[in-house]
C-alpha cells in the first residue's frame, strides 16, 4: 500500500523497501500505548496532505487520537489546551517553522517537552543535526517508509515511557 501526498507518498510495504518486517513484540507495544494512552498525537505540517497522510498512518499502528496543526503558532495553542505523548513537526513551514516551534516549546515546557519527532522533505546533515541540537527525539525524511516510521514512534514513545512527562 501507497500513502499518497504531494511530495509526502508513503511505502506502507516494507519488503518493497528491503526494510525488514516487524517483530510481534514490536506492533504489540505500539498499538498498547496507543490504546492505554488518552493522549493524542499532534502532528503539524504546512501541508493538508501530509497531515493527512501521517494521520492515516498513525491509525494503521492504533493511534485513534490525533491533533493536527498547519504551523508553529497553531501548534503551541493548541498544546496550551491539550496534552499530547508525541508531536509530529515538518521542519519548513510557512508562519513559524519547525526549529522555532522547538524552541518556543522548551521555554514553554523547560523540563519534560513531549517527544518530537520532525518529518521533513529535508535530508541534509546540517538540517538534522540542528534538529537534534534542539532536542528533538528523531527525523524522519519524506518520503517515509511505514516501517522506518513504525521504529521511531516505538522509539519515541519508549522513551516517554521511561520519562512521562506533561506541559
């Protein structure tokens, strides 16, 4: 299967890839925090299309909550209202772009900010390394495999597992 968006398809067939299926465990600890945990994931992205494709595939890994927002702003008024276990940030976007959404999101929750996980068109080293200097949890590049995809909300959520935390 194909998640289709502009400039944001999405192989869902791993083997098509090489990557390698997931183990059961795997699937089995996503979809149990996905379904213990109340908490959506926000995913904010410029583009309706890419919201929509990663929103889509968070519901095939069980995530049935999601928040959506088209930039930084957006996005920060929105974590004001409701806490979430994960965000999901494109790294350009019109208004306030994914660094400065970090940013404001570490004044706004110094000690334990959610996991933030960018997913950009970019791929360049400067590009991740100053995403992960910000203290994001991991990047994706578009066009993502459902399986590349998979491993890091696993990840993350891992790791907020070890460290719950709200703003």
């Amino acid at each position: 299967m194909v998640y289709r968006g502009s400039k944001t398809d999405v192989v869902k067939d791993d083997n098509v890839l090489g990557e390698p299926l997931p183990l059961k465990e795997e699937s089995t600890m996503i979809e149990q925090s996905a379904q213990t945990s109340s908490l959506p994931v926000l995913i904010i992205d410029d583009m309706k299309s890419a919201r929509a494709v990663l929103s889509d595939m968070l519901k095939d890994l069980s995530f049935k909550n999601t928040l959506e927002a088209s930039d930084g702003t957006a996005a920060l008024a929105i974590l004001k209202e409701h806490p979430v276990q994960l965000i999901l940030c494109d790294f350009l976007m019109a208004g306030m772009n994914g660094v400065e959404f970090l940013e404001e999101l570490k004044k706004t929750c110094p000690d334990t900010p959610p996991p933030v996980i960018f997913v950009s068109a970019l791929g360049d080293v400067s590009s991740v390394e100053a995403a992960m200097e910000l203290g994001a949890t991991d990047y994706l590049v578009k066009p993502v495999s459902f399986g590349k995809f998979r491993r890091k909300i696993e990840s993350s959520l891992g790791l907020r597992q070890a460290n719950p935390t709200h703003c």
